[in-house]
C-alpha cells in the first residue's frame, strides 16, 4: 500500500488498524502481511461473539479488555517502554505488548470492527480509549483495558497537568484517525532521535508528511533532520511545504528566512 493514500483519504474512511499495519510493514518488507491480516480478524470474530449481547458501554469495555487482555494477553509495555518494536505495529501484534498509543489503536479499531463507538483520548504522554457514545466509558489499553473512573485521569497525569487559575486542568479531547496515525509515527522518530539515527528519524519524518500533510511540527522536524544531514535541496522543500501551512505572517516570513538562508542547491555537473 501506498502510505500517501492515506493522506489523502477522508479522516473517517481511515481504518486505524490496516493503516497501522500498512505503515509497519514498510519495516518488514519480508513479512506475510496477509497473516497479520488474518490475526486482526480473528481478534474480530472473537471480540463480535463475546459481545453479541454487550449494548451498554460498561459491558462493551469489558468485552474489550478481556478478549484483548485476558484472554490473548495484550499489554503494556512497562519494563521497556521505550523500545523501538513497542511502536511497531507488526511487533506489537507479535509480542503482545507496546506503547499505549499502538495498543489504542488496537483497541479502537476492533470496537469499530464490533459497531462500537469508539475514540482515542489524547493526553499528555498517555492516551486513553473511550468506549460507546451516551454514556461513555474511559479504559486504559496499556493497564490491560482496566476502567478509568472520573477521580483517576489526574493521579495518570500528575506529571503532565498544565497550571490554570490555580486549577489543575485535565485535557483529554478525541484524536482524529490521522492524529492518532501521527503520534505513532513522531513515538518511533523520537526514538530514533533518541538513538542518534538521524537517517531513521528522516524515513519516519517523510513517513508522517505523507500520512499527515497538514502537520506542520512533521515538517519541521523533516527539515530540521535534513539540515542536519547536509540535504539542503531536502530541507528547502520541507520549508517551503511549511510554508504553505503557516497559520500567520510572523511565522511564515520565519521560514521563508529560512529557506533563504540555505541559498539555492548546486547541482552536480557530468
């Protein structure tokens, strides 16, 4: 699959799932991906006959965390949270463990396969999945699909709590499909970071530009890696891409300056 056309599908027409899959398998180009293919849709024949009764919320979750948790063992990954596989979407299915983005998402995506209401919680450092629609129900994919009750967000994020007011306030809005795709992508550029892989960090940069187009803080870390990396004729068009996405003058003419200031790429005469 060709990762682009997920940047230019509409958001609700993403499936979160195949999309995840579709951007790990550029890692393993070697793998079967029909097998994957087919574990996703055991996980749903399951999930689907254990919650053919489950209407409320409450009920649904449950069938959530116990198919996915207790019954194939998916969690989180707390001893080594910060491995690259636990944003990788095939080593994610394979180890049963990951990050707590990568196990929203599937999560999400077997609720939907279900007919479930379904959404991934954008928080600071941790996201969270709601389930259902009226009377929704927050759970934690990386605690094992465990319910999150109304007094509990602010112990999860006591690291992460902006000061309002003298209010602790807690935001925790529905991520887009896109949104959610993106953060799993900046997870494993971060790590590469991390490693001091610039190259890596560049494929995964380019990566998210494709599926997210409209992600300046994307394209600004592409140019900034390719910069780094002496690929000025990269660099310039990235700035010039952010450019176009700049949401005021101050910032634009920033970047303009920028692309500037790198001069124009000579080309190699032979």
């Amino acid at each position: 699959m060709d990762i682009s056309v997920i940047g230019i599908l509409e958001d609700e027409d993403i499936l979160l799932d195949i999309a995840a899959l579709a951007l790990s398998q550029l890692d393993h180009e070697q793998c079967d991906v029909s097998t994957y293919l087919k574990q996703l849709d055991e996980i749903e024949e399951r999930v689907c006959l254990e919650g053919r009764s489950a209407f409320l919320a409450s009920e649904q979750a449950i069938v959530l965390a116990e198919v996915l948790h207790h019954e194939l063992g998916f969690v989180g990954d707390a001893e080594g949270y910060d491995a690259p596989v636990n944003a990788d979407f095939i080593r994610v299915l394979d180890r049963r463990k990951g990050l707590p983005i990568s196990l929203a998402i599937l999560y999400v995506a077997m609720a939907r396969r279900a007919g479930w209401e379904a959404h991934v919680l954008n928080g600071s450092g941790h996201v969270l999945v709601e389930v259902g629609e009226k009377y929704p129900v927050v759970i934690d994919p990386f605690a094992g699909g465990k319910q999150v009750h109304e007094d509990q967000p602010a112990l999860l994020y006591a690291a992460h709590l902006a000061e309002t007011d003298g209010e602790r306030n807690i935001s925790l809005a529905r991520m887009t499909n896109r949104q959610i795709l993106a953060r799993l992508l900046f997870n494993q550029a971060i790590r590469a970071e991390s490693e001091h892989d610039s190259q890596r960090a560049i494929t995964v940069y380019d990566r998210l530009t494709r599926v997210s187009p409209e992600t300046l803080d994307a394209w600004q870390h592409l140019a900034r890696q390719q910069i780094a990396k002496g690929d000025r004729a990269g660099a310039r068009a990235s700035l010039l891409a952010m450019s176009e996405l700049a949401g005021n003058k101050q910032l634009r003419e920033q970047i303009l300056a920028a692309f500037q200031a790198l001069g124009q790429t000579r080309t190699t005469k032979h």
